[in-house]
C-alpha cells in the first residue's frame, strides 16, 4: 500500500520551492548522456526543459507519449527537451543498464534526449527545489532563467510557444481560481485542492479523498481528469479492501506496456510483495508479466529472474524457485545486489519466502 500511495501521491502533491521561478537556473548538467545532445549552455531564442524521471515511477512513464508529442511539435521552434533519469542508475551498474534497455525498448515513442542526472544534479535541482516527488519538469529560457515548474503534464503547445516568444512571463497569473494565502502568496485553488487530496490519501482518510476529488480534478485537462481519478478511485478503493480496480490498472498497463520488460517485472513485484495485496494476489497476473520480464530480459537480468522466483514459490513450486533464484545470484552484475539475492535463496532452501522490499521512494 505504501508503494502504490507514494507514487500516487508523486503525481499530485504540488511542491512549495525554494529554487523557484523566477530563479537563475542552476549550472548544473545532468552527468550522463544516453540519448541525443546534451545541453551545455542556454541560447537566446530557445526554451529547454528538464524533466525528472525514473523508469519505476508509473506517472513518469504515463507522461512519456506527451512529452513525446510535445517534442515532435514544439522541437522545431526551439523547445528542447531532456528527459534526466533520477533516483536510479548512478552509483549501480545494473540499473543504469535498466534504464539505457528502457530507452531503446521505447524508441521514437521517446524521441527526446535522454540524461542520467546523477548527485550533483539532484541535489542542485530537484533537492534544491524541496522537490520529493517525480515526475517534475523545470521549464529555462534562453538567457537562464526558469520560467516554469511542476508536473509535466502540464505542458502544452500554447504555454511553450509563449514562453518562446515572451508573450508569458515568470510571474504568476491571476485569474478566478487563485487566492491569497497566509503568508501573502498567490496560490492556485486547483494546486490547493490537490494538496488536500494528497494529505487526505497519506492519511488514509478515503472519506475525505473521495469529497475533494471532485476539485481536485476540476480544472484538468479531460485526459488528466480520467488519469487522476481513476487512479484515486482505485486507490481509495484499495484502502477500503477492494483491489479490483488497481488489478484492472495494472492489467492495462501489463497490455500497454507489453514489451517492456522493466514495466513487467515492477507490477510483478508490486503484486508481489505489496502488503495490501498479501490476502488476495493477483499471482495470475504476476506470473504473466513476471514471465514475460524474464523472456524479454532473456534470462539474463537478476532482477527478473528474482521476481519469477518469488511468483514460483508461491504457487507451491519451490525446487523451481530456488533453481530461479541461484541463476538470480549467478546473473547479478553488482556486489550489493548479488549478497542481497543471495539472503533471498539462503531463506529459501530453509523453506521461507522474506518480505520483498518496495523500490525506495525518497521521502
């Protein structure tokens, strides 16, 4: 539940900045450039965008075919847009290959240039914003200032274009639905109302969720109205005990997502190990995308291997599970994973499955 809560609450929660519009952008370039040109300095005349994601993350993945429209329209005119892989891939080997695998698998659904940010960018970005949560995109002009934060989503082709041509500003715009706060800022009611919802749902208040939902979505654009609500909807739903409609979101991205095997193999293991899911897995489903990671992975990946592992033994077939799980420990490229896969099999030839561990979600 914790997992699933987290990175739902990563879509919605607005931030409150202290690296802001406004603000001179750092100097600061993403550290490793796996597609594309990297930026190197800001031009007159153009607009860059850096948008902060991670190939866990479902929101993040969610907005790479807007990102990608954007990209194909708005290139042309000057609009530069990289995608930094954060929270991932730096420090360990087998991640940053996860992520490079990632990319090419999405091919010219993900037309832009693609960036692993690395420490430094994190923390003079995203850290320096007070921003815990992904997806997150930093919108620079060309003399370096940045003009724009927030979820990427967001984006259109109008805003763009304006920023291009300086017809909008750094300022905030006032209309009907802002309204001053205590400390005097301006703040919008919709962003207003997102946070509540997002307070609501990490307290697990679904009574609460559910009223403010209606504004929460109200002025989204139609296809973020749907993504966000079906998405409280079925967390709400979860809280209240009824998985249905998050094993339905996760049959349409297993469908979505066919042939990737890192998608694959992350609702596996959420199926998996998700607590709230523990009196009535969908071991179905996890073992069709967990299969189907190790296939697309082609046995070679410990991760996937370690996933089917765990679908395995749970369907009675442990000598199968622990022949999974020694090929996991002989596949793992990294010392740290190897000697935690390896705890996982020591458990297992002493006949008992450990509580998986949620992929880590900075706080």
């Amino acid at each position: 539940m914790k997992k699933i809560l987290s990175l739902l609450l990563v879509f919605i929660t607005t931030q409150v900045l202290a690296l802001d519009v406004g603000d001179k952008a750092p100097a600061t370039r993403p550290k490793t450039q796996i597609k594309g040109e990297a930026v190197k300095a800001f031009e007159k005349g153009k607009l860059y965008i850096f948008e902060c994601w991670a190939t866990w993350c479902p929101p993040c993945v969610s907005a790479i075919p807007h990102l990608n429209e954007l990209n194909k329209k708005m290139g042309p005119k000057g609009v530069v847009i990289t995608g930094v892989n954060v929270w991932e891939g730096e420090k360990n080997p087998e991640a940053a290959k996860k992520v490079k695998d990632f990319v090419k698998t999405q091919g010219d659904k993900m037309s832009y240039a693609i960036a692993i940010g690395g420490d430094k960018f994190l923390r003079d970005w995203l850290e320096a914003a007070k921003v815990s949560g992904i997806p997150h995109a930093f919108v620079i002009n060309g003399d370096g200032i940045i003009v724009w934060t927030g979820h990427p989503m967001q984006l259109n082709e109008k805003m763009l274009g304006d920023f291009l041509t300086g017809t909008k500003t750094t300022e905030p715009e006032k209309n009907k639905t802002e309204k001053k706060t205590k400390d005097g800022t301006v703040k919008d009611e919709t962003s207003s109302a997102l946070e509540k919802l997002g307070e609501a749902l990490d307290k697990k208040n679904w009574d609460l969720a559910e009223k403010i939902l209606p504004e929460a979505v109200l002025n989204l654009s139609p296809r973020d109205q749907a993504n966000l609500q079906e998405s409280v909807e079925s967390i709400i739903a979860l809280g209240r005990g009824n998985p249905s409609k998050i094993n339905a979101m996760y049959e349409k991205s297993a469908q979505d997502y066919i042939d990737n095997a890192e998608i694959q193999n992350e609702i596996a293991w959420d199926l998996l190990t998700n607590p709230r899911f523990s009196k009535n897995i969908n071991l179905t489903l996890a073992e069709k995308c967990a299969v189907r990671a190790v296939a697309l992975s082609k046995e070679e990946e410990a991760d996937k291997l370690d996933t089917l592992a765990r679908v395995r033994w749970l369907q009675g077939k442990k000598d199968e599970a622990i022949k999974l799980q020694e090929k996991a420990v002989s596949k793992a490229s990294y010392l740290t994973l190897k000697e935690e896969l390896k705890l996982t099999l020591d458990s297992l030839r002493k006949g008992v499955l450990p509580p998986g561990d949620p992929i880590a979600i900075p706080e």
